[in-house]
C-alpha cells in the first residue's frame, strides 16, 4: 500500500488529542442505512479478555451465517456489533475492550469463513482517515463515515502533497477560502493513491496565508465526486499508473465536513502521518514473511545460481529483515497502550531501506532473467502488490519505499530530534508568514 504523505521534520510533536472548543457541524446525518443501530451485541468496557471476546464472535456468529449472508450484509452487522474495530467507542464499531484483543476477533471470523473488508484495497481509510476521524471528528462525523469506510463500501484516499510541497508538508499551497458555510479550495495535489477509485479524501489546505507555515492550515473530508474535482493518472518506473495528480477547481467543502478546529490542520494531520508510518513499517508478518520471502524462496530454489558473496548477502538480510518483524512486533504491542508516535518512523525507515536492499539482492541472484521484465502495460491497480510479479517489479517498485509515507531524509530528522533528542536543524522559515516565503 502505497501513502502521499509526507512531513517536515523540524516542527515539534503535536498532541493528538481533539482540540478544545471544536463545535458540532451541522448538516452531517448520516444518510439511510448507514448509521450504526441503537446497542451492540457486546457489552462495552476496557475489562474485555481474549475468552470474551472468543464469545462474543461466537454469539454472533451464531445469529449470522456467513456463509448465508451477503458479505456487505454480514460486515454492517458485525460493525453495529461492536466487533469491527474492537478497541473503538460503543457506536463506532467497537467495544472500548483493549486495542490488543483486535487479532483474536479477527483470527476467529477468518476462522469461520466471514467475508474480508480488503484492507488491501481500503488501507488508506483503515489506517489513516479512521484514526484521524476517530480523534477529531464529532459523533455525527464518525456516524457517517467510520461505518463505509470500514466495510469497504466508501475508499478513502489521501490529498497531502503537492508538487512544490512533498517532504516540506507544511509549505503546501492549495487554498480554502471561506465562503459562507462553505469552503472553496483550489490547488493541486499528487502521488494521490487510490484516488481515482476513492469516493472520500482527507485533505490539507492553507486557510490562512498571513500566518506562519505550520499555523495556517485546516483539515477537511473532501467528497471526490463534487464538480471540480479531477483526477489524472501518474505512469511510474513499473508502468503502472497507482497513484494520481489531483487538481481542485474550486470545489465546494462544506464546513460540516472541516476536521479539528480552523487553522489546526497541522495538529490534525500529525495523526494521521503517524498512523501511516506505523500502518507501512509496523505491518504484521510471519518469520520469514514480506519481501525476504521470495529471496529466501528463490534460493533454495535455483543452488546453480548461488555463491558465496550472494551467500553471506542473503543471511545479513535474512537476520535484519528478522529483527525489523520482531520491532514491529514490539511497535504494535505498544499501540495497544495508545497513539502511535515517533517509532513509527523508525519501521517505515527500517522496511524502505530493506525492502530496496532485498530487491536488488534479488535481481543479481537471478543473473541475466533479473534483467527480464513481465508487464509495461499500462493499468491501474487498487494497492501494490509486491508478490503477483517478478523480481524486476519489486525492485522497481521498491524504489518509491524512500519516498511515500515520508522520505527517508525526512523520517532521520525525525528520528534524531524526537526520538534521540538531537538538537533541531536550524530553521529560517519558522515564524516568517507563508505569503512571504519564497516559492
């Protein structure tokens, strides 16, 4: 799964809390058939233990087949029980149990054939719009989209971005001008994924160009099949197009829509770049799981291509893609206590970095067939898939590992200021208004 966003890194660590004084929009009702029923199947409470919940899945089991059911049907049904997100408030798909009994509702409903949601297809809803409406939305906010987007019915995709503001977020350009109860936002974004498939988007934009970078920004949802909205595709190195420009003619946001206070989209949008970082590098894997899989496989499978300075390249990779799973292993443990933080950037710069060095160890182990590719041809796929092709599309695709969800450069800034508490790199820009600056 592919990101857009990406962070500067001398701003320091927002709270994630939802700002005080955020007023409930009006106009959000959630539309005919999406709003969670009154109750769920499972008592609420932080007291929850794996056994509960094994009962819980079994009681609703019970009264849902999943095999009779439709798979949108038996999905809305197990978000209304509180078993979708298990560690989410009672109302919103969850439970209030403790965010570690998550893996033990999901490994029953697979257990009993339930339908997936394809977190593949909607991860960018999953793991980044959730936790960010979760935190800053109001009730009617999250009634109307946690419900979609979990079941799949809604994609979400992410505008961050931008061509003159990639790893320097903050310096982003797109406008919104208020307008009554509306906003009016023009600008462009780009390495949108997903967007062309998306029916949502989280988004950044400056409201206030008289103040300095960081302060004059406002998070909104905007609908991506308003007038003005377009999306083109962007062709990469692999010959696909996953990911798009999208460009903003004046399209219409209602306030109702906004995310957090006005002039707090920083704040806000620190949420959800951490949960991305975590959703990239913290992704769980079995022991020789992920991209050292198919390494791993190949040399077993060809010995005549094997020698010894291939040899030791493969166990030096082999051991650090293991310490890299059980970090992430620990990383997620820690969640379970809370927000993601600064750790996060730590797996996603750990996975890019060996995702590349394993890819290209790859390619040399197959000698002249590394030098083969499978497909150029142009098509837009929902999610990166590393193992439905060969070798020379992972280590071409790996490429953008360094740069989505946050370059590398980026993510060691953060590292070393927030993390190891290094001095900041001296900034120039940091209380100069954003009209000022140059571009």
């Amino acid at each position: 799964m592919a990101q857009d966003a990406q962070q500067e890194a001398g701003e320091p660590a927002a709270g994630t809390a939802a700002p005080a004084g955020t007023a409930a929009p009006a106009g959000t009702a959630a539309p005919a058939g999406t709003a969670a029923p009154a109750g769920t199947a499972a008592p609420a409470g932080t007291a929850a233990t794996a056994d509960e919940i094994r009962h819980w899945v079994g009681q609703f089991l019970a009264t849902h087949d999943p095999a009779a059911m439709p798979p949108g049907e038996f999905l809305r049904a197990r978000f209304d029980a509180g078993l979708a997100w298990v560690h989410y408030p009672p109302g919103f798909g969850g439970m209030g149990a403790p965010r570690a009994l998550q893996a033990v509702a999901d490994a029953e409903f697979a257990a009993a054939g339930a339908p997936s949601n394809h977190p593949e297809r909607i991860g960018i809803g999953l793991g980044m719009a959730a936790p960010t409406i979760l935190t800053f939305g109001t009730d009617e906010q999250r009634t109307r989209w946690l419900r979609p987007l979990w079941t799949g019915e809604e994609v979400w995709c992410q505008l961050f971005s931008e061509p003159g503001a990639g790893s320097d977020l903050a310096g982003l350009a797109t406008r919104a001008v208020r307008d009554g109860d509306d906003w009016v936002v023009t600008g462009q974004k780009v390495w949108t994924s997903q967007a062309h498939r998306a029916r949502w988007a989280i988004m950044v934009a400056r409201s206030d160009p008289d103040v300095a970078k960081h302060r004059g920004l406002t998070y909104f949802a905007c609908d991506m099949t308003v007038p003005g909205v377009e999306v083109r595709p962007l062709r990469q190195l692999t010959g696909e197009a996953e990911f798009n420009e999208v460009f903003l003619s004046e399209v219409r946001i209602p306030d109702a829509h906004r995310l957090g206070a006005v002039g707090d989209g920083w704040r806000v949008a620190m949420t959800t770049l951490m949960s991305e970082r975590v959703a990239i590098g913290g992704v769980a894997l079995p022991r020789e799981g992920g991209m050292i899989a198919s390494a791993a496989r190949s040399w077993r499978e060809r010995p005549d291509l094997r020698t010894p300075g291939l040899h030791d390249r493969l166990l030096r990779l082999w051991v650090e893609a293991e310490v890299a799973r059980l970090a992430s292993e620990r990383l997620r443990q820690e969640l379970a206590a809370g927000h993601p933080g600064p750790e996060g950037s730590a797996a996603k710069l750990v996975f890019a970095r060996l995702n590349q060095e394993i890819s290209g160890f790859e390619v040399e182990l197959a000698g002249q067939q590394g030098l083969l590719y499978d497909d150029w041809t142009m098509h837009r796929p929902e999610s990166a898939n590393f193992f439905g092709r060969g070798p020379g599309y992972r280590y071409l695709r790996a490429r953008g590992n360094s740069i989505e969800g946050g370059t590398s450069e980026v993510l060691r800034n953060i590292i070393a200021e927030r993390v190891l508490g290094l001095p900041a790199e001296i900034r120039m820009d940091k209380d100069v208004p954003w009209k000022e600056l140059p571009r």
